[in-house]
C-alpha cells in the first residue's frame, strides 16, 4: 500500500487507462466529483469505474480511521448496508435451484410462528417488497430502542412476532421492507441447514474469489481492514458511528470491497454461479397482484438514466453508504463506498457516469432560468405533499433552478414532470393549496399527494393529545406532550419529535411518520394510529 504523507488519498495502479467513449481522460473530473474527501482528517468514499469487466479508474478519497489516521483503499472492507438484500436474493435463488425450496412457497412452511394474517406470502413476495410485512428498523425505532442496541436477531424476530397485521395485501403493493430479508435468511437456514453466512460463502463469495467478503453474522468475529464509518458533526467535525457488535444479516450484514465487487459485478455478464437462473431472476420486475410491474426485481432495482437502463442497489446504516450503479448494456458499473453518513454516494455514481457515458446519455436537466421563462420555476412546486390513502409524505425543495428531493436534483422533463433517480416521472398539477403531485412506477399509482399548509392549535387544543400510548404490538410505550407550544412525540429513549397538525386529529412529523388520533363517545382522545413509511397502521391505546 503506497501511504501519502497527507494520509488521506490512496491510488491504485489504473488496470486500463482512464479513458471512455468520448475520447477523453475523466480522472481529473472524476478526483473533483470527490475533492471535498480529499482533506487531512476527513472520512470519504472508495469508487470503482468499471467498463468491459475492468477498472478505468480506481481510487480512494479520505481516511479509513480519524482515530489512527489511515487512508482509505480499494481494500478497505465497508459495510454497505442494503446492498446485501441482492447476495441474500441470491442465496435463496441458489437455494432454490438446488431443491432446498421454491421461490413460490408459504413462508410459513419454514417459519410457522409467524401469524397466518388470513393470507399465504410467498418467498417470491418477500425477495421482491410486496408481502407486506411491517419493517422492523421502523418497529425498533417505535419500541423506543436504537438498532445498534436492539440488535440481536432473536429481539427482531420477537418484535416481528408480535405484529398482528400487514401493510398491504400481500401481492398488492409494493412498500420497501427490511423484514422481508431478515426473514429470508431464517428461511435459508432452516431450508438448508447452513447460515445465510456459511451459504454464501459456499456458494458466492469462494467461487467468485471474493476473498474480503462475508456476511457479518457474529459480533466476536474481527475483520481486517473494516473501516470505522462517522457523521458529520457541528465546526466541521466528525462524530465516529461505528456499530460493531451488530451481527443481523439478510437486509444488511455484508462486508466488502470495491475490489470484490467488480468479481460479483462480472458474474453478471458471465455467470459462473448454479444453473443460470440467477440474472433473470435477480434483475426481473416483480408484478402485482392486478397484473401491473414494479419497479423492483429481487434485491436490485431496474430502472432508467438519461435514457440508459440502469441497475441499481443502494445501501446505508450506522454511518455507512454505498451504492453500486451497473449500465448492463454499456458494461460499465460505478462503485461507491463511503464511510461517512451525508456522502449521497446515489448522486455522486451519476455524477461519475455522466462524464464516462456523456455522449449516450439524453441531455441532463437545466436551470430553468436559462432555458425558458416561461416554464414554471422549481420553487412553484416546492413543498410537502400528503397522501391521505397511504399517510406518506414527499418533500421537495428548490435550489439553483433545481427541483429536489432526497438530496439530489430532480432531471426535468417538461412543465410540469421530473424524474426521480430511477426513472419514474414525478407528475405535478395545479397550484396552491390544490397543488397536487403523482408519482406511477411502471403502471402503479405509487403516490398521490396533496400540498397542504400546516394548521395551528392553541395549546389548549394540542393538551388534550398530552399521554402514554401502548400499542400490544411493540414492547414500549410512546409518549405525547406539550412543550413551548407544539405537540412532542417520544418514544423510549429515542430524541423527542415535533408534531405538526395537519387536520383535525393528525399530525405528521416530516416524512418520518403521520399519527392519526382516535376519539371515544365522551369526545376524550382515547388512542391512536402511528403510520410510519414501512409500518403502517399500528395500533396505540390510551395507557395514563
């Protein structure tokens, strides 16, 4: 390893020369995409560009560690959160070639303690986010713990135990779950007789050669090389958030390296892995109840870039971020692990393939003041949107004559219509308070919001909110309270959170969740019902 003296930029030899379709060397551009990491004492990120099966550029930005002040390198073993979701999709695909089960069974054949819910959820279901299954970081957070302290896989299953009802039919919708895959992974083992860890070692990482990574399923267990990962905190300064003794695998758990992932990102042009089923089944769309597809397949998700297909995962947890950006019909993949939280690796591995593919890729969004006055500004669509039938929330700002949200500009398409990151058209009409915002994923009516303007409550109006709420579901209590005239929301040791009225008897909290009171004949709040985005609908009752 060659350690510069600022110990903060580490560069491999290239394995081909940094040059792409048009004709020109992109390292220079490629170093500014990521220059804000190339500072004494700064986390950062490791990006991989790969064409052809090959890295045209290869190179690591900020430190591995504040606290011993090593640099960052393509070896470097990172935790890329939900990334792993497509090694598990793949272990229970492997598994299912193999005779061990079928992606169309009951879940509950392998786990009968699990309720019936009045319907069958099928594997199938599960690796593709339509069971509807609550998401348990979601239940975690409303149970009043942290996910680095509630992070045993018997306290999840428990708490996954516990729930009496779903968020959607199974099959009806598509609502993004964690559940989904820790379930799968009990699924394999029971199936199989082998850890998801020992499964896809087997019968993934050995065969790939994918020697740096693994499913981290025990907390004793040291691994070389694993970064440390950090916030950013107030003056410039980092807060280290490093969780290690968190061993639950399945919707996260994997380490690896920028190194290893161009072996898995190949395995997708020429599979060397079971019976060759493994890439249909991965990449396809999962399709609804009603006929219409989704824009998921089974731990990676097809969509569309400036006119490109894309396939795409991204990850996160305990500072980590990541994403892995594949262009199958270009063969080039953009690479990106970070290790500090607000590094939105998403934008940075298109801003990095805008420059390599520029001359394939439809024209990108413009200022709008620069194009045509005449089309509405970003800020006439700024705002928080609400849709009533799901209680979910979509906020959006405007910067820079740019539409954003999620971190990132929005690519417009015409008036009134701008792409999210994966392709799917955010539709806007109408303006003030009956400005209204859809969102449709390959024929489904995925989101449908209404701009709303908050409403005010005097503090005698918000004290008859003021409680404990119990919900048998969760194994804590959350508590409402007033405090400098707004509605607080706590739960366990978690930091308390603002309520905002919305309408008579709810109240929302950005997009983080939407409480829904209930009323008894007296007139007396006497409950209530908490929608979070992946846990919708749970039941609290009045506990003073």
């Amino acid at each position: 390893m060659i350690r510069l003296a600022t110990s903060v930029v580490f560069s491999l030899a290239l394995l081909a020369k940094p040059f792409f379709a048009s004709g020109q060397d992109h390292s220079h551009e490629v170093d500014q995409v990521f220059a804000a990491y190339a500072q004494p004492m700064n986390p950062g990120c490791s990006v991989g560009i790969v064409h052809g099966g090959r890295f045209v550029y290869q190179k690591s930005y900020g430190s591995a560690s504040l606290e011993l002040d090593v640099p960052l390198s393509p070896k470097s073993v990172f935790y890329v959160g939900s990334i792993a979701k497509q090694f598990t999709a793949a272990s229970i695909v492997l598994a299912a070639e193999q005779g061990y089960l079928s992606l169309d069974d009951n879940i509950r054949k392998y786990i009968p303690e699990l309720p019936a819910y009045g319907h069958d959820i099928t594997l199938r279901e599960m690796l593709q986010q339509t069971s509807g299954f609550r998401d348990f970081f979601d239940l975690i957070y409303l149970s009043g713990h942290d996910s680095s302290e509630f992070n045993t896989p018997s306290e999840i299953f428990g708490l996954i135990k516990r729930q009496k009802g779903l968020n959607n039919v199974p099959g009806a919708e598509w609502i993004y779950s964690n559940t989904n895959y820790f379930l799968l992974g009990i699924v394999l083992q029971r199936a199989s007789g082998k850890t998801l860890a020992a499964f896809a070692a087997e019968n993934i990482f050995r065969p790939l050669g994918m020697k740096e990574t693994s499913f981290y399923d025990d907390a004793s267990v040291v691994v070389p090389g694993r970064v440390a990962a950090y916030n950013a905190g107030p003056n410039g300064r980092f807060l280290v958030n490093w969780s290690t003794n968190y061993a639950v695998v399945g919707g996260g758990g994997l380490m690896t390296t920028v190194d290893d992932l161009l072996r898995w990102d190949n395995n997708f042009y020429a599979n060397h892995l079971g019976k060759g089923t493994l890439r249909k089944e991965l990449e396809t769309p999962g399709v609804l109840n009603d006929g219409n597809k989704i824009s998921y397949g089974m731990g990676l998700i097809p969509g569309n870039y400036r006119g490109l297909p894309i396939i795409e995962h991204n990850g996160s947890n305990f500072g980590y971020t990541a994403d892995l950006l594949r262009f199958p019909n270009q063969r080039f993949t953009v690479i990106t692990l970070c290790n500090v939280s607000n590094a939105n690796p998403e934008e940075k591995s298109r801003q990095v393939a805008d420059l390599y593919l520029m001359t394939e890729m439809q024209p990108d969004s413009t200022p709008i003041d620069a194009v045509d006055k005449h089309l509405p500004p970003p800020d006439s669509f700024a705002g928080q949107y609400f849709d009533q039938r799901t209680r979910t929330i979509y906020s959006f700002t405007s910067s820079n004559g740019h539409l954003r949200a999620w971190g990132s500009d929005l690519r417009r398409k015409n008036a009134n219509q701008f792409y999210d990151l994966f392709g799917d058209l955010f539709t806007f009409e109408g303006s003030g308070t009956t400005a209204r915002v859809t969102l449709d994923m390959n024929g489904e009516r995925y989101f449908a919001g209404t701009r709303r303007d908050e409403i005010h409550l005097d503090k005698t109006a918000l004290q008859s909110f003021v409680g404990n709420f119990k919900s048998s579901e969760l194994d804590g209590a959350v508590h409402l309270a007033v405090e400098h005239n707004n509605l607080i929301f706590k739960a366990g040791t978690n930091p308390p959170i603002p309520l905002a009225p919305i309408a008579n008897d709810e109240f929302h909290a950005g997009s983080s969740f939407w409480v829904v009171f209930r009323r008894n004949k007296r007139g007396q709040v006497s409950g209530l019902r908490l929608f979070m985005p992946s846990a919708r609908g749970l039941e609290f009752v009045r506990n003073d």
